[in-house]
C-alpha cells in the first residue's frame, strides 16, 4: 500500500470519527433532576473552554404539585458542552436575589446571556416572587452580572412598559449600545423592547413594530448572513423576522419547528429558541413538550408526563433571505471556540 493511500485512509478515518461524533442526539438533552429543562440560552465559557448552556427548569416530575405550581419555584439549570453536541449537567446557577425582588421562594425563567466586550458575562433573567398555583402574579426581568458564569450579582430590576413582563432577548445595536426585547403580558403577551448606552441603565420604547402585532414569547435576536433575524415562540411553531438594521422587521411567511418531527421527544412543536452562530452555520436550540404528542384527554390534564419537556437541536439554513430547518434529518454540530 502506498504512502499516498496510507495518509488518504489516515484523513478520512479522522473525518468520519469527527463526523459521526458531532451528531446531536435526540433529545439533546433532559435535566437528571426535575426533567423539566426548557428555553435554552448557550453561550462559550472563556474559562472552562466550554459551551454553557442555562436553561429553565421546570418541576416536572414532582407529584402533588397543583395547576402551574410546577412551573414556579425552579433555578435556573446548566448544562456544558465541548462540542454542542454532547451535554452534561453541572447544577443550577448560583443567584441571590433582594427578598423584595424575589420574595422567600424565588422562581427563576428564561434566561438571556451575554458577553460583553470588557469580558464581563450579563445575564437578563425573569423572576416571578413565589410559587405560585395560576398565572395571575407580576413578573419582572432582572439584571445580573457574573466573571465566571456560575456566580451572579444582582444588579437592578427593570422599569419596563408593565408589572409583568418575560422573556428578555438582548443583543448589541449596530450604532452601539443595546436592546432588550421582551414580552408584556398585559398586552396580549405582545413583544416590547427597551434601548440601553451600557447594559444597566434602559429606557422603554413601547411595542416591536413588525413584531408586537402578533402575540408570542422568548424572542431571540442574532446577526447571521449579513441580517438580523428574531425567532418568536408563537406555542405552534417559530416565528421569523428579518431586519437589516434592528429597527424595521418583516415578518416570514412560513413559521419553523410547527410542524411534529418524527425523532424521540420530537413529535410536537418546537418553543422558546436560543441560537448559535459558528463560523457561518447556524444552530437553534429548542425545547419540546413529548408527552403532548397526540390528543390529549381531559383525565390526563394532570399527568406527569405532559409536564417533562426536552432541549433539542437543528441545524438552520438560509437562501434568498429565508430561513428553514429539517428536525427530521441528523444534525452535525460542532461549535468552535469564539474567536
């Protein structure tokens, strides 16, 4: 055998091993605690050389816990990742809040994280004071600051257009300083935004025009293919938005993840997104409901398993300015270090 076959053999063995090892499971992932893991957020550890990921998580596995009881009274989870496709838990974000924010039993949702260019990790996460058995109680979003991702600071709670507002999605404005988008339940769960000069001082701007007109949650703001984009979870699937300059948005005419995948905990919608962009491919990562998969009946309203929910991944692709995704095919991941 020639040396010119020997090294032609050596290079693919190499690439089918990293190939085949960058398949993302399904699901990518489930919490080991209280396997109610939801609305994803990943971001590059600078000190760990890791991807993290923080995610909400749910009670959804603990037994006589009446109407959403279940969903109040959680940390927020991490999870760590060399590739993006292999996760691994580590616990719960360590996160002190004032007794007046947070009350004595804090619940802790849908985190946003960033890193700002001074280096310093921000983290804008909604608190609801307690634990409660409905949905009728405020909710605001808080800031908190962190050098090395596990510990964070309290640093204010927002003055935003309501007493409950969710779901903060922040991402820097191409002039300089940043916006936070967010959903105002007091106006049909519509999506608003505040404008900020460093991260800690914001103004409210009022409704997302392009966006707020259609109610949803979880918006999520990332540049890719020379535009911004916004994912919106619309409880039936993604909505997509495109903007040239964060200002204008226009809404896409087919939505993303709507349609049930056929892969294990994959079968319903997809909701609450969080995006990566590698190089110039794009990651969302997203949260399911399997036990809803089907008709659901009245007597099992209650049911464990219509509670759990499961992170997953797929792979976007763009063409003439639209976005699409295959749930139903492998997804190759590998995330790569910033640079």
């Amino acid at each position: 055998m020639t040396l010119r076959v020997l090294v032609l053999l050596s290079c693919f063995s190499c690439f089918s091993w990293l190939h085949a090892d960058s398949v993302a499971p399904k699901p990518l992932f489930r919490d080991p605690v209280y396997d109610g893991a939801a609305d994803p957020v990943v971001i590059w550890n600078p000190k760990a050389e890791r991807w993290w990921m923080f995610y909400t998580n749910r009670r959804a596995n603990q037994p006589g816990l009446s109407g959403v009881a279940w969903v109040h009274g959680c940390k927020i989870g991490i999870a760590e990742s060399a590739d993006g496709a292999k996760w691994t838990y580590l616990g719960t974000a360590d996160i002190e809040l004032p007794p007046e924010i947070g009350g004595a039993e804090p619940t802790h949702w849908a985190p946003d994280v960033i890193t700002a260019p001074d280096g310093k990790h921000h983290m804008f996460l909604t608190v609801v004071p307690g634990v409660f058995e409905n949905w009728q109680h405020p909710r605001r979003i808080v800031h908190l600051t962190s050098t090395g991702l596990r510990k964070w600071k309290y640093e204010s709670a927002l003055t935003l257009a309501s007493d409950r507002v969710i779901d903060a999605g922040v991402h820097a404005l191409p002039g300089g300083g940043w916006r936070l988008w967010y959903n105002n339940e007091r106006d049909r769960k519509s999506i608003y935004y505040a404008d900020s000069p460093d991260l800690f001082t914001w103004t409210d701007k009022g409704k997302c025009t392009g966006v707020g007109e259609r109610p949803g949650e979880g918006p999520y703001v990332f540049r890719w293919r020379g535009a911004y984009w916004m994912l919106v979870d619309l409880w039936k699937g993604l909505g997509v938005y495109r903007s040239t300059d964060l200002e204008t948005w226009t809404a896409q005419s087919g939505d993303l993840l709507g349609v049930p995948g056929t892969g294990a905990d994959d079968g319903v919608n997809g909701g609450h997104p969080g995006v990566v962009v590698s190089g110039d491919r794009a990651y969302v990562f997203y949260f399911t409901h399997p036990g809803r998969a089907g008709t659901i009946r009245p007597e099992d309203k209650e049911s464990l398993d219509l509670r759990r929910s499961s992170i997953q991944v797929v792979e976007l692709v763009e063409k003439d300015g639209v976005l699409s995704c295959d749930r139903n095919t492998p997804t190759h991941v590998m995330l790569r270090a910033p640079r």
